[in-house]
C-alpha cells in the first residue's frame, strides 16, 4: 500500500532532482560572477579614493612643514 503511494512521488522527485541542481548550480555560478565584478568595482573605487586621500595628505603635510 505504502510502496503505491509512493512510487510516483518518489520518481517525480527523481525525475526534477538532476535539471534543479543544474538550474541551481548555473545560477549560483552566474551570482559568484555578479558578487566578483561587483568586488572589483569595489576595489578601483577604493583605490581611486586612497590616491586621492594620499594627494591630500602629502599637500597638508608639506604646509605644515612650511610653517
């Protein structure tokens, strides 16, 4: 009676398992692509921001040296 029962939802299972992970997997490779280029953004921005504190820091500096 069990085994009845639960053939179908067990090979309907079986039959979704194999295409969803490979939905899941595509799609978690594409956001670990999304999340590298959104780093790498992150990371020229960060640098362009040190450049420009460093000019700052370096013009204050040698004021302060002058006097």
């Amino acid at each position: 009676m069990f085994d009845q029962v639960a053939s179908p939802i067990i090979g309907l299972i079986n039959a979704l398992l194999g295409p969803l992970l490979g939905i899941v997997g595509a799609a978690g490779a594409i956001f670990c692509v999304v999340l590298g280029v959104k780093f790498a953004k992150a990371e020229e921005q960060q640098e362009g921001c040190d450049e420009r504190y460093n000019e700052e820091y370096d013009r204050t500096d040698e004021e302060d040296r002058r006097e």
